[in-house]
C-alpha cells in the first residue's frame, strides 16, 4: 500500500526535490502538486479523501497555507496527517498552524526532522516492514 502525499509548495524546484525524496523514502505516492491557496482548496475539493498526507508549505505564489491547513483540518479523514514545511515557522507560527489543526511543524532547514517524522508516521500507518528493504 502506498501513503497518498498532496504537496503546497510553489518553488517549482523544491517540488522535485520532494517527490524524488518521496519516490525514495518508500511508501509514498504523490497524488497532487498544487502552487497556490486556491489550487490547493480546488484540489481538496476535488479529492476530499484522495489524500493521507498533506505537506503544506506557508507562503504561496498566490494566498497562504494557513487556509490550506485549516481546510485540510476541517474535511480529513481518519489516520490522515497534515505536515508545514516553511522557512517561516516561527514558534507563534508553529503555535498557530498546530491551532488550524496541523499535526507538525517543520522549518525547510531542518528536512531531517520533517523525513524523520514522515518516516515514523508512515510506521505507525503501516508498520515498518513498509520501508525500502524491510
């Protein structure tokens, strides 16, 4: 079974870099690749549970991913996650992104921490055998 991963991020470039590091870590699928507020509350339209993980960054081409975060909340599904991943995640930021319902925080400085939480999570979904060789 693959994770269903839908992706907020309008730096066309970091959206590679995440589907490839997606593509490696195993159990994840890219489902939708969206670069701004509006494409990302069409898209969750669209798609209300076609999605386990939402990573969702904060400053958009277009809006702001707090709407995203909060639309997230408000229609997911069970066992679904909703993940920031921002340069702007200040702790009143993080306060306040965890308020709208985000399960995590993550600065784009610190990927380790946001693999490692996706990785642990995914486990947790599907147990570890679901990782590349296990």
């Amino acid at each position: 079974m693959k994770l269903r991963v839908f992706l907020v991020e309008d730096y066309k470039r970091l959206q590679s870099l995440i589907a490839e590091l997606f593509a490696h870590l195993g159990p994840f699928e890219l489902v939708g690749t969206v670069a701004t507020e509006a494409e990302a509350l069409l898209w969750l339209e669209e798609h209300p549970q076609g999605w386990d993980l939402a990573v969702v960054d904060l400053i958009l081409d277009q809006g702001s991913g707090l709407g995203v975060i909060a639309r997230c909340s408000r229609t997911r599904g069970p066992g679904t996650a909703v993940v920031v991943f921002s340069s702007y995640a200040t702790p009143g930021v993080r306060k306040h992104c965890l308020k709208l319902g985000a399960d995590a925080v993550f600065e784009k400085n610190d990927s380790a921490a946001f693999i490692d939480y996706c990785m642990h999570w995914s486990d947790q979904r599907l147990g570890p055998a679901s990782a590349p060789g296990g």
